[in-house]
C-alpha cells in the first residue's frame, strides 16, 4: 500500500545520504585512515560508527582543519541516522562556523548538505531544499570534485522532490559525468543510485534498469555490502513499478540477506514489512505473517512506531486471508490506532480502503462496508478542510475587494455631488447677475450659460468615466468580477457555441469556448520579501503578458487577489493545451524588475472547455468555474508552473457530477474525467495523463523524491 511504500521510501532515502561521502585512496595519517574505516563501516551500522568516533573525538577536535571537518561531518551523520537531530544540527553548525572562521568553502558545503538532510529527517522539505541549493552553489566554487557531486546529487533530489523533474534530471545527469571525470568509484555508485531512482518517478523504468545495472556491477565490484543492499532496495521500487513484482521479491530477500550480514537494525525493519506486502499481494499469507511478525521486532529495537503499525495491518491482511477473521481484525485495528494517534489520515484512508476490500473478499460484507465508510468519512473529512480553506479564502479576497470597491464609488459619487452643488450654485448667480445687471445681462448671460454647458459636459464624462471603471480592475485595467459575472448571465447560454458552419464532432478540430483560471505562484512570498508594490507591478506584468499571449476578442478579468480568468469564446479543442502552454511559458520569461532586484514568476493555471456537458447536459458556468479552480488546485499541489486541464468527462452513468466535483482527482484515477497536464518551461505539452497512471501501490508521491543516492 502507498503508506507502507513511503515509510520504505523515507528510510531509504535517508540512508542514501551517508552513501554521498566518498572513500579516498591514498596513504593517510592514522586518525584518517581510522576516519576512513569508520566512515565505510558506519553507513549502515550508525551506532557501531558513533561509539568509534566518540573515542577519537578528543584527538580530532585538535586536528588540522581537514580532518576536524571530516570528522563532524560523520559524527553528525551518524547523530542524525540514530534520529538524534538535535544534536546532529548543533554539530552541522558547529562545522559550518568553524569553515566561515577558516574561509574553507569545501567543510562550508559539507555542513550545509548535513543541515539539508537533518531538516529532511525532520519533515522541513522546503527548508531542505533551500539549504540544498545554497551548498551546490559553493562547492561549485571549489575544485573538490568529490563535494561537488554530492552537492550537485541534493540539488538534484530537491528540484525533484519540488516536481521540477527536467531539472532534477539534469543536475543528476551532471553529476554521473562529472562522477566519472573524477575516477571515484563510490561518486559514481552513488550517482548511479540518484539516476535510477528518478527514473523511477519519472516512469522511465527502462532508463531506470540500465542505470540499475551499472551500478549493480559497480557495487560488485566495491565489495560493500551495504551499498549492494542499497541498490537491491532501488531495484524493488524500480521492479515493484514497473509490475515486475518476482523481481522486486528477489531483491528484498538478497537485501534482507546483506542487512542481516551488516547488522544494519535501521535498515531491517522497512525491507522485512516490504517483504510482508510482497508476500501478502501474492496471496501467500503464511510468509506475509512471518515477515510481518519479524518486521514488528526490528521496528521496536529501533524505535520506529510507523513500521510497526504497518507490519499489524499486513499482519492482519494476512490472518483474515487465512480464515482467521477476529484475530485478523484486530491486528489491523491495532496498526490503524497508530495512524489514528498520529492523525496521518492519507495513508490510513489507504489502508482502510485496502482493509474493505480485504474483508469483502472474506465474506464479511457487514465488515467491508464499515471500512468503506470510515474511509469515505476520512476522503469527506479531507476535502471539507481543504474546501473551507479555500472558501475562507475566496471570502477573505471577496470581502477586501468589497470594501475597496464601496470607498471608490463613495468617491465618486461624492465627486458627483460636488459637480451638482457646484452647478446649482452657478445657475444661482446667472440669476443674481441678471437681477442686478440688466443692462450687461445679455453678455454675463451668454459667458455664463458656455460655463454651464461646459460643466454639464463634464459632469456627463465623470459619469460615462463611472460606468466604465464600475466594469474594470483599478490596478490592472483589466475586467473585474462583476462584469464577467453579469455577461455570463446574459450570454453564458451562447457563450462557447459553434458557429452554424463550424465542425461538430467531438474532434481536436471543434470549435468551442475555453477557460482558463491562472494563480501566481508564491504571491504572498512576494508580497513579504519585496513588498505589496512589488506585487503590485508582477500583477500589472501578468495582465500585460495575458493580453500578448491572447487575442483581443478573448475577455481576461482579474478574478481575484492574485488570480486571473480569461474566457476564451471560440477555440480549437486540440488547442487548448498549446494555450496553456503559452500562457505558462509567457508569464515564466517576464522578468520583473523592481528597485535593482528581478522577480522570477510563475502561475498555475486550471482550464476547461466551455460549455462542459456531461452526458450532454451542458453544466452553468458556475459550475465548470468551480472544476476549473479544482484543476487548477492539482497544479498547486502537484508542483506549481504546471497547467491542469479538464478535457472530458468518461463513463458518466457509473458516476455522478457531485461526485467528481468532491474530489476531482479521485474521479481522474477512476476514469470519470479525462484530465491532461501540461509543465511548464517546455516547447511543447510535456504531460497528458489518466486516472489509469496515478494511485498505483508505491508510486511517485510527493515522498518518493525523497530517495536518494
């Protein structure tokens, strides 16, 4: 199930990161070349490591500056693979003072990757990332080969962990042949790793087993067993993807066999509960309980509460299989009493899913369909809390755009009143003047009556001045709300139709309307770094590039705060994609500068056909509004400066529309709706995909881009 693949994933990935330290050949001095022994030996086994520095640790706290560094670098290491992050980030900053005092940019980019992966560990990605970053520009300034592949390896894992897949790609890429350049075979073999398992996210399984391969050999030939557990590891999730299921067995049990050898605890306990799952999907129950049962012990000697509640869910799987339905119930409820203390409601709505249908396969229906509704109770529970979060949002956006409207036509209209006053006023001196002055009063009359007419005049162009703004954006020019929302009320049932000579088949060739509702990325991070009138210009430079990127019969309305809607009258349906490509690529390549600083942005953008007519009942443009900002959503939560697009709706009579609209995602993995996705940065629609290619047991969630070298 995904949970139990992303407690693996995660162990994985972490002990990975003590594969990118390098062994150097070469005649060393005694302390290194007991730093050498220990660092190979303690990749796998973190406590053996610990207790060997510790008896160094007088001696190389005195060493030249090398060494010193090395040697905090692997007692951090080692602190943080023990799940002692506290301590393992006061060392990391210790070495990172200690190279600022010593202007050594090499221990510079070794503590900051240290402090990378501690706040990985500590579940802090974006922070990670950030510091990942920073590490690969300095060590790029140094000529240690070695320390610029590992820093390039944590570029390369972060870009893809932020689903910048082609970047990832080429930073990972980079440092396989630079790996090579520097003739360090354990560079390459963690490099190799890296590959291979962003292969893996990326679907590119064949790519991912030649990469495997090589570094199967390359492992070979190291003579380390912990490495070759870790490539066995990576061969399971490449194999269990791509349905190579026996493969991915085979090399569980070959890394049991090695970790065994190793003692390597941190290790046992994920591999023993992948190998219940392996055993439990084939329906031999016997062994998923064995390994089940094994699993629980491992994750107790090192304290791990998430694997041990996987191993009773596989545990209990396994029993009800066997026709030992109570006892079987309750190990499974007690692995979902963890999550439940832990309040993971993702993974255990997995489990729980995976549970019913377990026990309808049993026979226990009553059973099942409390599952499924406890599971549809969490899915309820989700999607209510990311729906009000939105509605609370949309609200907190509506309300300021209220108030700032009713202080702009109070303006105005106090303007206006001010004109008539004014007007009242004058027409009372013509009246005066003609009293007093009659004989001058033809003159002072004609004078008078010009300035009369003049005002008038004016007052006239204030109010055709009203009108107008009454329908746009102050900041933007663009169309605001209102406007749009009262032409779709008088238009919206024409809006989008063919012309009487245009195609009507459900082709690429069909001419229909388009929305398009677009959300800049990171505007509040803007907003606080440079200010609200920098945000201000990326908002102008937004509507500007949407106007070049469109044509001038489509309307662009600034939906919200930093939100955009443009309606689309009459479009290809095969071009739909393009567009959205266009706009991505479009707002990507402005560069805002602002007071000597360029601003980078990017949008989202969700977008639909119009009208959209499942089982030919054409929805109101309220509604497809709403499953356009829910496609929109999915860009948001899959990565951002991407494109999410609804294209068709499927097999509508096994479905319902208010079904879809709770969860559009799900109704895209279940084959109700035909959603295609498009990244942005490309010459060309990069990604078009189905409900058949997402939700798969072990694929590439969010976590998966945590593996690492």
């Amino acid at each position: 199930m995904a949970g139990k693949q992303k407690i693996a994933l995660q162990v994985q990935w972490l002990l990975a990161l003590a594969c990118l330290w390098p062994v150097h050949a070469g005649a060393q001095e005694d302390l290194e070349q007991r730093l050498l022994d220990v660092r190979e030996d303690g990749r796998f086994v973190p406590d053996r490591a610990l207790q060997h520095l510790q008896e160094m640790e007088t001696q190389a706290r005195s060493a030249p500056l090398p060494v010193r560094a090395e040697f905090l670098t692997q007692l951090s290491n080692a602190r943080m693979r023990l799940g002692q992050n506290d301590i393992a980030m006061q060392l990391a900053e210790e070495l990172i003072a200690y190279a600022k005092t010593n202007h050594d940019d090499v221990a510079r980019a070794k503590g900051l990757l240290n402090k990378a992966y501690i706040k990985f560990a500590m579940n802090e990605r974006h922070v990670s990332h950030q510091l990942a970053f920073e590490a690969e520009k300095i060590a790029n300034q140094t000529n240690n080969l070695s320390v610029r592949v590992q820093a390039m390896i944590g570029a390369g894992q972060s870009w893809a962990e932020e689903g910048n897949f082609p970047l990832a790609l080429a930073k990972l890429q980079a440092a396989v042949d630079l790996a090579r350049q520097s003739d360090s075979e354990w560079d390459l073999a963690a490099s190799l790793n890296a590959l291979a398992v962003l292969y893996r996210q990326m679907r590119e399984y064949g790519k991912g087993f030649q990469a495997l391969d090589e570094l199967l050999v390359l492992t070979s030939k190291l003579g380390s067993p912990g490495r070759m557990a870790q490539a066995k590891n990576t061969e399971y999730g490449l194999a269990l993807d791509a349905k190579q299921a026996m493969r991915g067995q085979r090399a569980l049990l070959d890394a049991l066999a090695l970790e065994r050898k190793l003692d390597a605890k941190g290790m046992l306990a994920p591999t023993l509960v992948n190998l219940s799952d392996s055993y439990l999907k084939q329906g031999d129950y016997q062994q998923a309980q064995r390994y089940g049962n094994e699993a629980i012990k491992a994750a107790q000697l090192v304290n791990n509460g998430l694997i041990e509640a996987a191993a009773h869910v596989n545990i209990g799987q396994a029993q009800i299989g066997l026709g030992r339905l109570a006892e079987g119930k309750r190990s499974v409820e007690a692995g979902l009493a963890y999550y439940e203390r832990t309040a993971n409601q993702p993974d255990m709505q997995e489990i729980l899913l995976e549970y019913g249908q377990t026990l309808e396969k049993a026979g226990d229906m009553r059973g099942a369909v409390a599952a499924y509704h406890r599971e549809r109770d969490i899915s309820n529970q989700l999607f209510e809390k990311q729906r009000q979060k939105a509605v609370y949002e949309l609200q907190e956006k509506y309300e300021a755009e209220k108030k700032q409207r009713q202080i702009e036509l109070l303006s105005r209209e106090n303007q206006v009143k001010s004109a008539e006053i004014d007007n009242r006023r004058l027409q009372q001196r013509i009246w005066w003047l003609l009293a007093l002055v009659l004989a001058m009063a033809s003159v002072i009359v004609g004078m008078l009556y010009r300035k009369v007419r003049h005002a008038n005049v004016q007052l006239n162009v204030k109010n055709q001045e009203l009108k107008r703004q009454s329908s746009r954006d102050p900041l933007t020019a663009l169309y605001n709300r209102r406007h749009f929302q009262e032409f779709m009320r008088q238009h919206g049932s024409h809006a989008g139709k063919l012309a009487p000579r245009q195609t009507m088949a459900d082709t690429d060739a069909e001419i229909v309307g388009a929305l398009f509702l677009l959300d800049v990325d990171h505007f509040k991070q803007i907003n606080d770094h440079y200010g609200h009138a920098a945000g201000d210009l990326v908002l102008t430079t937004i509507a500007e590039t949407l106007h070049d990127v469109l044509r001038e019969t489509d309307m662009i309305v600034r939906w919200g705060g930093e939100e955009f809607l443009a309606f689309l009258p009459a479009v290809t349906r095969g071009g739909l994609d393009d567009i959205a490509l266009r706009i991505l690529n479009g707002v990507a390549a402005q560069t805002v500068h602002y007071q000597g600083q360029a601003i980078s942005v990017h949008v989202s953008v969700g977008f639909a056909p119009y009208p959209l007519a499942p089982l030919g009942q054409p929805l109101s443009w309220e509604r497809s509004v709403n499953l356009v900002d829910m496609a929109l959503y999915l860009a948001k939560a899959h990565g951002r400066n991407r494109a999410y697009g609804l294209r068709s709706f499927q097999r509508m009579e096994g479905t319902t529309m208010e079904v879809v609209e709770q969860d559009l995602e799900r109704a895209w993995r279940d084959g109700y709706v035909d959603l295609s996705v498009v990244l942005g940065g490309q010459d060309e629609m990069l990604a078009r995909t189905s409900a058949a290619s997402t939700g798969i047991l072990g694929g590439n969630t969010a976590s998966d881009t945590a593996a690492a070298a």
